[in-house]
C-alpha cells in the first residue's frame, strides 16, 4: 500500500524520530510504514491521520 | 565521524564474539584439560558467561541506535539473563549432583527439573515480550521470526527422526529442540531483513 507519510512528514520539517515519538512508535516503524514494507492495523493508520488532521484516505493509497 | 548505528552494530558483534569465543573456547580448554569431568568443573563455566551482561548492554545500545529499542524489549533482554544465570547454575547442579551417583528414578526427575525450570522461564519470556510489546511492527518481525524458527524446529526434528529410525544418525537428547528453535529464530530475523520486512 502507498503511502504520503514522507510528505506529509517533510511538510512539518518532522523527522522519523519526530513522528515516531508522536506516534509512541519505534523510528523503524515509521520507516517501515513510510517504505511501505508495513501496512499498519487499522488503530495505528487511526492514530496516523488524527496526528496529521487528515482521514486515512488522505495519506494511504491503494496500489 | 563514523555512523552511530554502525558503529553500535560492531560493538554488539564484538561482545556476541566475544561472549561465543568464551563459551566454546572455555568449554574446549576444561574438557582438553580433563577439569569439565570434575564435579566443580562445571561452574567455571559460569565465568565465560558474564559476557553476556556486556553483550546484552552492548544489543540495548545497537537496539537505541537502530531505533528499534523498547520498553518490552529491555525488560525481555533483562529476564533472559537472568534466566541463562539460572539455567548454567541449575544445569551444573543438576549434574554435580548427578554425577556418578546412583540416584532413584524420582530423585533424578527431580534434578531434571533445576535446568528445565529456567527454560521454563525463558520461554514464558518470549511469549510476555509478545505480549507487552506495544510497537506493532515490531511485534510482528518477531512473531514472523518465531513462525520461521517453529517451521524450521519441526523440519530439522522430522528429518532427524526418519535418519534416527533408518540407523544414519544418532539419537539427539530432546533438550536440543530449545537452541534449534532460537537459532532458528535467529535465521527467522535474517530472513526478514532480506525480504524486507
């Protein structure tokens, strides 16, 4: 699945440590997600687009 | 200036090294030496396994550097040291008392128990690090990781089995299934690296 995490990231001037912290995540879980190597559970893509304020539709894509 | 995380990652490989080159190397010099048949023989054996209090701080580092370090994870490393302290003393025990003695079937059921109990232990471990670990992603390297090393444990016991039964090879105590299945689960984290998970 695609993803804008990187984005969307990059808009903040967030790095994966930045994000990883918001999410109460590892750094590695941010890069997985963003490389798209991870699909994360529906409560974490949740938690996801409430920190940015977006749905998400809005940051993940369908292939 | 050299990249933290690699930097972290050589160190981790130095105390692993360091702590397998002890093991081994201890153990060939005691048994070379006649001393590993001594009753006490066994417990230098617990020198050589201090380096796993180096290793496993040296893993914690690599593990913050890399940034997939953990609550769960820290407590998981803390409980299987102390479980393999267990496991060296339990199993020394067990043998300094065993050995050469002629002991009554429940005694010796007994005395198998003080090296399986710690066993016990690390196996609930893992299946509290499972549980407690709150990063999904995380959680799921390891349950693949674990999955790899179930498959391989039940491939490597099946054909072992049939080459046992065909006369080929020797009985293996079953103890052994434990270190099979945690190299396998070292296998089961290389093979995720390389598929990228």
């Amino acid at each position: 699945m695609r993803n804008r995490l990187k984005v969307l990231r990059a808009e903040r001037d967030w790095s994966q440590q930045d994000l990883a912290e918001r999410l109460e995540v590892s750094r590695q879980s941010v890069n997985a997600i963003e490389t798209g190597k991870y699909d994360p559970s529906l409560p974490l893509a949740f938690r996801i687009a409430d920190l940015f304020g977006l749905s998400i539709e809005e940051i993940f894509l369908r292939d | 200036m050299a990249d933290p995380a690699i930097a972290a990652k050589r160190i981790a490989a130095f105390w692993g090294g360091a702590f397998m080159v002890g093991m081994f190397g201890t153990a060939w010099v005691l048994k070379s030496t006649g001393i590993l048949a001594q009753p006490w023989g066994f417990a230098v054996m617990l020198l050589p396994m201090l380096l796993l209090i180096p290793m496993i701080r040296a893993s914690e580092a690599m593990q913050r550097e890399t940034g997939c370090a953990s609550p769960a994870a820290q407590r998981y490393n803390r409980r299987m040291l102390v479980a393999s302290f267990a496991y060296a003393a339990g199993l020394g025990g067990a043998l300094l008392l065993f050995n050469g003695q002629t002991v009554a079937k429940p005694v010796a059921a007994l005395l198998a128990l003080l090296p399986t109990l710690p066993v016990l232990a690390m196996i609930w471990a893992m299946a509290r690090y499972v549980i407690e670990e709150t990063d999904e992603y995380l959680r799921a390297r390891t349950v693949h990781a674990a999955l790899v090393a179930t498959g391989m444990l039940l491939a490597v016991a099946t054909f072992w089995g049939f080459l046992t039964t065909f006369g080929v090879a020797p009985n293996v105590p079953m103890w052994a299934a434990v270190p099979v299945w945690c190299i396998g689960l070292g296998v089961g984290h290389l093979v995720g690296k390389v598929r990228g998970l």
